[in-house]
C-alpha cells in the first residue's frame, strides 16, 4: 500500500460524461473547453485524461492537469505524474519484483506493520515466458536434456522421461546424442528433382521417420519434451509464483506454454479502453520489458521500465516522467508488393534513429498509416526501444477496431470502444489532415523507399540490403575488429573447412549458416511474415530443395496462435521438412538459449578461425549472444531466415545466385519460390480468424497439467527455502531505518572497471547460460549443484547471491584494466587479476567505495533490474560515463547509484584519466536535479560532471538509498 490523501470531492467532477443511457461514466477532458486540447497529441491526450481521472491533490496535482494541458510550451520542462491502468511483468525480471515484494512483506513485519498490507495496488500480471530452454529440437532429441550450461559432449543419455507417453511407434527417438538431427538427414525423395503429389502427400499425412532409428516421432514431440523440461527445471520458481498468484492481491499469474509476454499482452491482456465500476478510461500498462512499447500499435500507451519502476507503480505510486517531446513520424507513399513489415520496421528504425529523438514519444499520422493493418503497426511499435524512443504511438482507427473485431470483441464492446474514444478525441481518421494535431517536429517517411533489409552482424542499427549482402559481408571480413569488422587476413578469407555429419561431409566456410531461427515474438508476430516464411518453405519443399542438417533450425512461435494458423493454412509440415520444427513457446535464441551446435560444427569453425553466421528473426542479436563461436548474427524477416537457411550462407546475391540446385541440375533462384503479396493476404485472410484468439483464451483459462497441480504456500509471508538457489530473500531492506540518512560524500572511491562505449545491459547482466569456471558456478558447486542443473541467469534472478556473482560476467566485456574480453578486472591495491565479483568482495571488506568509468552510451539493451541491484549490491556507488540509455539511467538512480555524466567534449581519455587513481565525489546536503558536482582524483586532478537526477522524485529516491527503500518507508 502507499501512502493515501484525505478523501474529498474530486476537483475535476464536473467533468465527467456519460455513456449507453448513463451506464457507463468516464472523465472527457474536451468538456474543459480549451483550445489547446484538440491540438495536443493523442498521446498526451492519455496523460492528460490519466492526470485528470487520477488528480489526489497528493500524487496528481491540479498543477500537473494544467502542465499537461500546456504541452506546448511545458515539453521538456515539467515534470508530471502518470499512473497507467495495469503492470505488466514477465518471468525474467518479474520474478525479482516479486521476490523484493515478498522480502518487503518481512521488513515490515519486523516493524510491527501488517505484511498482508504489502499488495500490488495496479493490477498486475504476471507472464512466464522467459524460462524455456531448447535442449530438443528437429525430428530427434539432439543433445541430452542439459539445464543450463551443462556437461561435455559426452555426456550420456537424457534421464527417462517417464511422465510422458511413448511417441508413435511405441518407443522415443533419439536415445543417443547425435543420433539423427532433422529430417534433412532421411533417406532423400524416391524421385530426383522436384517431389511428387504423392510424395508431398506424405509430408502432410504420415510421421516422420528418424533415419537413425526407423521410428515414427510425433510433430508434438519437439515442443513437448521442451515444455516438460522447462516445468521440471523451473519448479523451484514455479512454486513461487503459485505462492504469488494466492498470497498477493491483484496478480495474474499466466503461466507457462501459454505464450511469449508481447504475444499474450496483445492477444489477451489488451483491452484499448478499460471498464472498472462503470467508469471508463484509455487502456495503458508500463512492463518490465522493454518492447512492451508493442502495445502502442493498438492505440494503447505504454511503455517499458525498470522491474523497481513497476514495483513502485504496484504499490500505487505513479511513474514520474519529464513532459515528453512528441515527434510525429507522417507515413506517405505505397507499400511495395514485396515489402515485408519486418523490412518496413527496419526503415523506420533507421530513419528515427538517425533522427536523434532518443526519450520522446513517436506518434505515426499521414495516410499512409492506413495501408498498414493492426499487425504491421504493433510491429513497428516493438522497435522503438532500438531507436531510444520512450513510445510508438498508433491512434486507434478503423483498421484498429476491424482488428478488434477479428480477435473477439463483441458488437456491443466494440460500440462502447468507439464511442467512448470518439467523445474523448482519441480516434483517428489518418486520411483527414484536418485531424492532425501539433507536434514538436515532423519526420516524413515515404513507404514506397522501403527495400527488404537485414541487420548485422553485431548491431540491430547496422542495417543491410539483402541486394549488398555478399559485398557487404565481404567487407567486414576486410574490416578491422569493431562495430561490424572482423579483420580477416586476406590468405584465409577463403577458408574452407571440410567435417562429417550424419555420414555425409560437408564443407564451412565464412559466412556459413549454422544457425537459423524463426521466431515470431516481438517484431516479427506479424501473421504476415510468418505465412511469406510458411509458404516459402512450401514452395521450397516442392521445388526439391532442402537445408544442410547441420544447420541448427528451429521454429519458436510467439504463442499458440502461431502454430495455429501455420497449421490451419497448411505450412507448418513444409517447416518441418525442412528442418523448422516447433520448439516450445517462450523465449529462446534471442536469450542465448540455443541448444550446441554439433561438434563436428564446432570444431570445423574452431579450426578454420570462421566467421560463422547465425540468421534469426528476433530482435537481440549482439555478438556471442546465440553461440559463443557464432561471431556474426542477422536479424532478417523469418521469410529471409527460412532463404538464408537454403542458401546455408550470407555470402550470396539472390538476383544473380541460386539458392540451391535440384537433383536435376535445376537451379532454383529466391524469386522462383517467393509468394505473391496476393498470396499472402489471401491466405492470412483464410486463417488469422477469431478461432485463434479463442484458442490463446483456452490455454489461458485451462493452464497445464503440471502447473496446476503445483502446490503454493498458503501463509502470508513466504516460508523462505534457504537451501534453494534460485529463490531468496535479498539484502536490499537490511538496517531499514524510519527515516532516511543524508548522503554521504564518496571517498577514495576505486574504479572496478574501466569500460569503453556501447556496454549493453547483456554485457552488465548476463541471461543466458552459466559458464562453469564463472562465479556464479563456483557458489552454486557450492551448494553441490552439478553443471547440469545450472540453468540460466535468468532462470536465477531470484538469488541475488546468483545474480551478483553474474553482474559483469559477460565473456565479451571489454575492461580497459585488462586489455582484452572477459569477465575480469584490475584489483587496484594487490595489482592482481579477479573475476569482477572477487575483486567487489575484496573491495567491500576492506571498507573501500567503488565507481564505474565507460564511455558513450552505458546501459543501452533490454530493460534488467538486476544491471542496477547488481552493482549496488557490487558496492558501486556511481557510474561516470559520457552518456546513458535513459532506461538505465533511471534504474541507477532507482537503485542509489548516482549515474554522473561528463561534460560535452569531455571523457577519460581527455582528462588523462587512468582509472587507477581514487575519486572522491563531493556531495552537498541539498541535492538538485541535474547538479553540477566535482570530482577530486588523488592524482590532483579536479573535474566536473553533471548528476542526472532529472527530476525532484529522483533525488528523493536516492536520499532514501533507492526506490525500494523509499516505498517500504512508506509504510512505516
């Protein structure tokens, strides 16, 4: 609970509207009858109606409806209050909230006050998406179930999974490792060239069989023996969360194989306007996720935060936020026929990220936003962390409630919709120019410019045409080792590595794939690149092509929404012949957690030093991510994933070079196999229907066998396990005292690390798998867990002895201390090299304050709580560095962790900074947002830098040591 203000009539009473005879009210912020407002943008419209429904006199002032009223001339320089209609978490950062929620529920206690007090106070919900883990995939089991960084390739078989019914034929494929790897392995086409009717007859109608055994396996089999995995592994947290799900009030518990965070938000959670005791409002959610910016495409304002951020939004307290600048982004133009989203996605990416609009909003108007449908828009609204906007807004329009009414809205809601948005000006007409509202600048984008594009290797900013793609590949062999550079000499560049697999040898060379991931999560659930993917593999299929088996494909849908439609349109087998079968439902290669390559694979890439490539269509690709021998990634629409794949390299030109040769001698070009844009919207018209979204409604509603016979905790606090390793109860509300301590000046700080620009929240907080010679590995074969059970950092956010020991644990961590990458830095008085955790740990016990130096751009990646509690709980007292991601910054300062930015033109080379010197960092008692303070070296060395506390809320949250400690207060 926070803190309440007396009750007393609401100041904006007169103001409130009825709808359908007085059934329904709601507050119409166009009865004030100011000009202004029909000029504001629909975005700050919802900010406006929130601080208006939301005005206490305590949180939401009379001075914020008026600031906000006053865009115009207040952007950039008030501060308001925002309290959105629900909290959205998903399992990877939710499960810390939680956690901290249910640590909040003890300290309290300590102090006399009732725990049940401790609820969230926003509706809350709750995804478990993020734990599943490919340890199977293709037509046989191939590699042995391993949970989490496990054993060396010989290790033996999978554990019997006796829970599971036998697979057709009577016993389970693939009882050894490497036995069979896909399809691709069997017995070719009784036919050379292209397979006959009765042959792609049997694709559809009969089981595959596994070559190695000549046993039928079951399409299921793949994503089930996944599942089972993921429910066995995560059991400790499983249970938690049950425990959340009765013990917490207002939670909503999804739980797992129901779908991916960003799918279930669309599909279930989104409601456009909400409807609570008759009143209605505009729907709005903040998440811990950063693409939870998705929801934008729906006309729904929302956007992601740090997992401290949405804990103090559950407890009722609103986010603060600087009045935003609004560009709006006008669409003109015709969308070319063999466009995809995905290529428009990243057009507009490049386009806003070049235009430096990193902390406002984006809100889409011109006509051409009508050509695109509700999907295509939720897909551009997912990127927009990857151009460093706050949000991507759509207003709702026709094209929105034609969607709405796909997904199951019924008449009457989707009547009350459009009233209700029509009376409050928040509907759209795109083609009447006369409905534009003011903006702070314009960006124009001309649809027909788009071309298909990938990105890569090593940025998602990096963009490429597919047309320059061989030259452009070749170009970074050529390049020295930086943001796309790989610096390979000459005399190797043409490499090749021959190795056996399944019996047969193949040759690697650069740019082979041996990765390739369909994915339709996030900025490709567009259905329409899904089906251009499906029907290409079928046009594949039946042109007699196939892809190399040593490939490591695979199919991971969004949420069963998408094997729905796959199937019901008749393309998933076509994926599966070719290797792409269903993996399970959740996060995998975007979060590293690809199954091993083959050995053989491996060894052939160790040996030939081969820039090998991994083509997925996700949105997080950075270098070593997927596979740490996989050194280049592309993000590519799953359609260009499924050709990359047939090509089995990037090194090619699609209009020149075919993708592959039939046992005929036929050569077989992209253009050949490429549906028609006719085709596409045809075939999504006859399949994307409601009975989709009742399916997502059925799993939600019926859950999983294994999930709902898990048994919670019933008490009030939680009986915390302190054998378990993957829940405890953290240290952040220990010496919890009533009243806050002044700041406290930092003196003869050390500097822990040393970093260069572009540090991403996945070189500050790991969340794949734990390597077995870091420190996590060494606490948990502590407490006598094996290699196998080590699952993943993400799996283990709800230890923070885990994930403290992970923080800077990245193996590409560039610290200038040591010259090359790795998880290691200078520990300053022995002058000896520790992994980062042993050198905090020294560091701590000897009383000694540590800070952080690095570049431009510290932070930028996914939104991770744990990239701030890691280094608070490191003994990092401040990060200086020459800029931020916004998100992380805020999260720093959530945490007590001063972020000091250098002044323009400044950085540590400039100042002759060597990181070995110590700081001192001046603290006055009365801090101010965006104080100049100065730092003292021991070298003699005085320089100023800038605090960026942007607003009063976050210095107050710093006094308090953090935000957590600020809420728990509140209840003292």
């Amino acid at each position: 609970m926070a803190l309440t203000s007396p009750v007393k009539e609401h100041p904006y009473s007169h103001l409130i509207d009825t709808l359908k005879d007085g059934n329904f009210k709601f507050y119409n912020p166009h009865k004030l009858n100011d000009p202004r407002y029909d000029k504001l943008p629909l975005s700050i419209r919802v900010l406006l109606e929130a601080a208006i429904r939301n005005c206490d006199g305590f949180y939401t002032k009379d001075e914020d409806v008026q600031n906000i009223l006053d865009w115009q001339q207040k952007q950039n320089k008030a501060e308001v209050p925002f309290s959105p209609a629900r909290v959205l978490l998903q399992d990877f950062t939710g499960i810390p909230a939680m956690v901290d929620l249910a640590a909040m529920r003890d300290a309290v206690a300590k102090h006399g006050v009732d725990p049940g007090l401790v609820n969230p106070k926003c509706p809350t919900d709750l995804i478990v998406d993020h734990s599943l883990q490919i340890d199977y995939s293709k037509c046989a089991i191939q590699n042995a179930p391993n949970p989490g960084g496990g054993d060396g390739p010989n290790q033996g078989p999978p554990r019997s999974m006796s829970s599971r019914p036998p697979s057709r034929g009577g016993s389970q494929c693939g009882g050894q490792r490497g036995s069979c790897s896909k399809a691709a392995c069997s017995d070719p086409p009784a036919s050379p060239g292209r397979p006959s009717a009765s042959s792609v007859q049997q694709i559809e109608n009969t089981p595959l069989l596994c070559p190695f055994h000549l046993k039928p396996v079951s399409e299921t089999d793949t994503a089930l023996k996944n599942q089972e995995m993921e429910l066995v592994r995560n059991k400790e947290r499983l249970q938690f969360f049950k425990w959340c799900s009765k013990a917490f009030k207002n939670v909503n518990v999804v739980p797992p194989d129901v779908g991916a965070v960003h799918q279930v938000n669309l599909e279930y959670l989104s409601r456009v306007v909400q409807v609570n005791d008759g009143l209605i409002y505009p729907d709005s959610v903040v998440g811990t996720d950063s693409h939870t910016t998705m929801i934008n495409g729906l006309g729904i304002l929302g956007w992601g935060v740090g997992g401290i951020e949405s804990e103090a939004v559950m407890l009722g307290q609103p986010v603060s936020l600087t009045l935003p600048e609004v560009v709006g982004c006008k669409l003109v133009g015709t969308i070319n026929p063999l466009t995809t989203s995905i290529d428009i996605v990243l057009g507009i990416t490049k386009h806003l990220r070049q235009a430096g609009i990193a902390g406002k909003f984006v809100e889409f108007f011109g006509p051409g936003v009508s050509q695109l449908s509700a999907p295509d828009r939720t897909t551009i609204a997912n990127m927009c962390p990857e151009y460093n906007a706050t949000v991507s807004f759509f207003p709702v329009d026709q094209v929105t409630l034609k969607h709405l009414k796909k997904t199951n809205f019924t008449q009457e809601k989707l009547e009350l919709l459009e009233s209700y948005m029509k009376a409050v000006k928040l509907f759209r007409s795109y083609e009447d120019s006369s409905e534009d509202p003011q903006f702070s600048e314009v960006i124009e984008i001309n649809l027909s410019s788009m071309a298909p594009y990938v990105s890569g290797p090593k940025r998602p900013q990096d963009r490429v045409a597919v047309s320059s793609m061989k030259e452009d590949f070749q170009s970074c062999l050529d390049e020295k080792v930086g943001f796309k550079g790989f610096h390979v000499s000459k005399e190797k560049q043409d490499m090749r590595v021959p190795f056996l697999h399944c019996g047969q040898e193949y040759q690697l060379a650069h740019g082979s794939v041996v990765i390739a991931a369909v994915i339709s999560c996030t900025n490709n659930c567009n259905p329409s690149v899904m089906l251009t993917a499906g029907l290409l593999a079928k046009k594949a299929v039946e042109a007699g092509l196939v892809v190399k088996p040593y490939i490591r494909t695979s199919l991971a849908p969004g949420s069963g929404m998408v094997t729905h439609y796959l199937n019901t349109s008749g393309v998933l087998p076509y994926f599966s012949q070719l290797g792409f079968e269903v993996i399970g439902y959740g996060c995998a290669t975007c979060v590293g957690n690809t199954s091993p390559l083959p050995e053989a694979v491996v060894d052939a890439i160790k040996q030939g030093e081969l820039v090998a490539c991994g083509v997925l269509s996700g949105n997080r690709h950075f270098e070593g991510r997927l596979c740490d021998c996989v050194r280049a990634n592309y993000l590519a629409s799953p359609p260009l994933v499924v050709a990359y794949a047939l090509a089995g390299t990037v090194g090619i030109d699609f209009e020149k070079e075919p993708l592959g040769v039939t046992s005929e001698g036929k050569e077989v070009y992209l253009h050949d196999i490429w549906p028609s844009r006719e085709e596409i919207q045809q075939t999504e018209e006859d399949t994307v229907i409601s009975s989709i979204f009742n399916d997502l409604r059925g799993r939600m509603k019926q859950g999983n066998t294994f999930w709902n016979n898990i048994d919670g905790p019933d008490s009030v606090v939680f009986p915390w396990d302190h054998k378990s390793t993957y829940i405890r109860s953290p240290s952040f509300f220990s010496k919890l005292s009533k009243e806050p301590s002044p700041p406290q000046t930092i003196e003869n700080a050390h500097v822990l690390l040393f970093l260069g620009d572009k540090v991403t929240t996945d070189h500050i907080s790991p969340a794949g798998s734990i390597a077995r010679v870091s420190a996590a590995a060494k606490y948990l074969l502590s407490k006598r867990l094996t290699p196998r059970e080590f699952n993943s950092y993400g799996a283990r956010r709800g230890n923070d002895a885990v994930m403290t020991r992970g923080t800077f644990a990245s193996i590409k961590l560039q610290n200038r201390f040591i010259g090359k990458p790795g998880p290691k830095t200078l520990h300053i008085p022995s002058g000896q090299t520790l992994d980062v955790y042993e050198a905090a740990e020294r560091y701590q016990r000897d009383g000694i304050p540590l800070i952080i130096l690095a570049g431009k751009d510290y932070g930028s990646g996914n939104s991770r709580d744990w990239v701030a509690k890691g280094p608070y709980l490191l003994g990092v007292r401040a990060v200086i560095a020459e800029s931020f991601e916004t998100l992380h910054k805020n999260q720093l300062v959530g945490m007590g962790i001063m972020p000091l930015e250098f002044l323009p033109g400044q950085n540590a080379d400039s100042l002759e900074l060597s990181g070995k010197e110590r700081f001192t960092i001046t603290l006055p008692e009365s801090l101010s947002p965006r104080q100049q303070l100065t730092v003292k070296t021991s070298q003699g060395k005085s320089f100023v830098v800038t605090a960026l506390f942007d607003t009063e809320t976050d210095v107050i949250f710093f006094r308090h040591g953090g935000l957590l400690r600020y809420v728990a207060r509140t209840l003292l």
